[in-house]
C-alpha cells in the first residue's frame, strides 16, 4: 500500500503534469466566456490527493473558467511545494506581464481553441514566439475534428 491509502505508490520525483485549480465561490470571477458550472477543487483538495498518490511536483493549468486572470493559479503555485503553471494571456501581454509571469513560476501559455476559450488562431502564432522568448511552451486546446482546417 502507498502513501496515505493508495494502492499503487508513485515513483520518486513523479509529477502531475497538467491539473486546475478551482477557489472558493467568488474568490476570483468567471470569464465571461465561462461555459458550463465551475468545477470544485481548491489547494487544500489538491494537497490531500498530491499527498495520497505520493506527487512530488506538479504543473497548475489556467482553467478556461478564470479566462486570462491567471491569480487563482498563481496563488495554487505559491501554495504549492514545487509547482509550476501554465497561463492564458491576453493577446495584447507586454514584456513586463510575461517577465513578471515569469518569476511567479509559469512556464507555458495555453491556448484553449475550444468553446469558452479566449485566444483567437490569428493569435497563437505570434504569442507563441513571444512566450518561447521568456522559455515558455505552448500548450493547444481543441477539438481534434478541426485538425484538417
């Protein structure tokens, strides 16, 4: 048996490599764009299951809920021991958004071409170079059936 009940024990150093975190109703507001009802699952939630599985680190992904307020993910990160995160940026971020992005732990930008999302195609290129700028990746959310367009 692992750590805190569960039946297979993670190995040393394992991270979860893409997870949201969701905070208190009203803690932080919904896009817009929001479809459907924001899930549960705040830092304290995440910690038992990190704990329970044996995670060593993890990568905190903007939820499509939150749109380009990234501060719920940036609080998980700091909360977090050896977390990391992916944002969603405004098509028009400056240099000092990304830097200051940057230094709070995220690595990536994510595009989410899906219903709810907020980044048009026209975009993702270009911020896609500006994010590889400051070592970043990029992470593409769509309905796969639009791979042919």
């Amino acid at each position: 048996m692992a750590a805190g009940g569960a039946r297979l024990a993670a190995p040393a150093g394992t991270t979860d490599t893409h997870m949201h975190i969701y905070g208190a109703a009203g803690a932080w507001p919904i896009s817009p764009l929001a479809v459907g009802q924001k899930p549960e699952g705040d830092v304290e939630a995440y910690g038992r299951i990190q704990a329970r599985l044996g995670l060593a680190r993890n990568v905190v992904v903007q939820p499509t809920h939150y749109g380009a307020d990234n501060r719920c993910t940036l609080d998980a990160i700091q909360r977090l021991p050896e977390a990391l995160g992916v944002a969603v940026v405004e098509p028009d971020i400056d240099d000092a958004e990304f830097q200051r992005l940057t230094e709070a732990g995220i690595r990536g930008v994510r595009f989410q071409m899906v219903p709810g999302g907020m980044t048009a195609w026209e975009d993702t290129d270009r911020l896609a170079a500006r994010a590889r700028e400051f070592g970043w990746h990029a992470q593409l959310q769509l309905d796969g059936r639009e791979l042919p367009e």
